[in-house]
C-alpha cells in the first residue's frame, strides 16, 4: 500500500462525517448526492452507479480515480 501511495495509485483520505466521503468520491456536494437517492423510486434496485452512471451519477468515478475493478 505505501508503494502504491507513493506511485499516486491509492489516496488515504481521513473524514469526520460521511459527507466529507461522499464529496470526496463523486467531487460533488453531498447534499447532490443525497437529492439522487430520493430520486430512486421505492423498491428499486439500481446497479452500481459508481461505475454504471445510473440516475444521473457521474459513471466511471471511481476508475477515473484509479479504484474499482480492474479492466
């Protein structure tokens, strides 16, 4: 992990609250991200959207940072 740090390919990020991670993961507002969720209509099970762009999330967040599966 300390090599992949030093390499940029992994950030460590210390939050105090879950906004602070949800901001630092979409580079958005959380309050945006809070307003998307009440969108999803009850019952609903989207996939993914950190990596599908569902519901008007920014798809490939979490690639374009270098997390989530590899290709």
């Amino acid at each position: 992990m300390v090599e992949a740090v030093a390499k940029g390919r992994f950030h460590l990020y210390a939050v105090e609250e879950v906004d602070q991670a949800i901001e630092l993961l979409f580079g958005r507002k959380a309050y945006w991200v809070h307003d998307k969720v009440r969108e999803v209509p009850r019952g609903v099970q989207p996939g993914n959207p950190l990596h599908e762009g569902e519901r008007g999330l920014p798809g490939g967040v979490l690639a374009s940072r270098g997390g989530g599966p590899d290709p």
